[in-house]
C-alpha cells in the first residue's frame, strides 16, 4: 500500500543492474545500516538522525537478498563492529536473518540489530500507521539504534 519512492525512469536506454550488488549510499565510521527495498530511504533518514547525535553510519542499499553482497557486507561489518538491518518484510527469515547468518557462517561476531515486521499478525492500518505502530519510523528507529549501541548521553532528544 501506498507510493514508493525512487528515481526518475530514463526516457532512453537503461542499464542493468549487476546481480547480487549492493551500494553504499552514506559513508560513515561509527555504525553500518543496511537498507533492503523501502527502508533504505528510511535508512537514510536514520542515519541523518543519528549524526545529529555525533554518530556517522555507513548507509548501503542491499539491492537483493539472494545473492547477499557477502563482498560488500563483510569488510564493512568487520570495520564498523555494529550492524543494523532494515526490512519491511517480516523478520523471521528475511533480510536481517540472511545477513546474520551470513555473518555467522563467516565468523564474523558483532551485535546485529534487525528492524522489520515481527512474526505476528499486524492490524490493518495505513502504511504510516503500522510503522509507527511497530516502532518502524525513523525517530524510532534512531532511539533504538541509539539506546541499543550507544551511551545514554547520547540518546536524549531523539525525534
């Protein structure tokens, strides 16, 4: 439901995009976001929320799911030692799963925090809505990113 946000479509010619390859979108030394389908614009905005705070993240857009970018991912995991994963598809089994088991099966241990829908049944409501219902929104998602890797002084105002 609702508008999905892009680029504009090119009136001549296109270029394909190479399969399983993400993008870094922000470049940051504090925290890695990764954005999958909708909420790499969330992502974003996150990231936007947390400089406010002193904090720059590395922002990448995904792209795919299978195959997982394991080249692009893991160095950035290994470097920055936290990873957030947003999806707005269902947790159990989606994105952020794929990319801790990915993580895993690699040996590479950090904190892994996943933002997506949980494994229950979600009211009908309108998009917005049930993000905010779900703690889904940007602010939301800055606060919790905030409180879940960094200090308490640093997540006062957020929002």
């Amino acid at each position: 439901r609702g508008n999905g946000l892009g680029v504009p479509l090119m009136e001549e010619g296109w270029e394909a995009l190479p399969i399983g390859k993400g993008e870094i979108l922000r470049s940051g030394d504090d925290i890695l976001l990764l954005g999958y389908g909708t909420m790499v614009n969330t992502s974003l905005q996150v990231a936007e929320i947390l400089s406010e705070h002193g904090i720059e993240a590395t922002v990448v857009n995904a792209r795919f799911v299978k195959p997982l970018d394991t080249e692009l991912i893991f160095p950035l995991a290994q470097r920055l030692g936290k990873v957030v994963t947003l999806e707005e598809g269902c947790l159990m089994g989606g994105f952020g799963s794929a990319v801790l088991e990915a993580l895993q099966d690699a040996n590479i241990l950090v904190p892994v925090k996943r933002f997506g829908v949980p494994d229950k049944l979600v009211d009908h409501a309108t998009p917005e809505e049930s993000f905010a219902d779900l703690g889904l929104t940007s602010p939301q998602i800055a606060q919790q990113v905030l409180a879940a890797f960094f200090s308490q002084k640093e997540t006062a105002n957020v929002g």
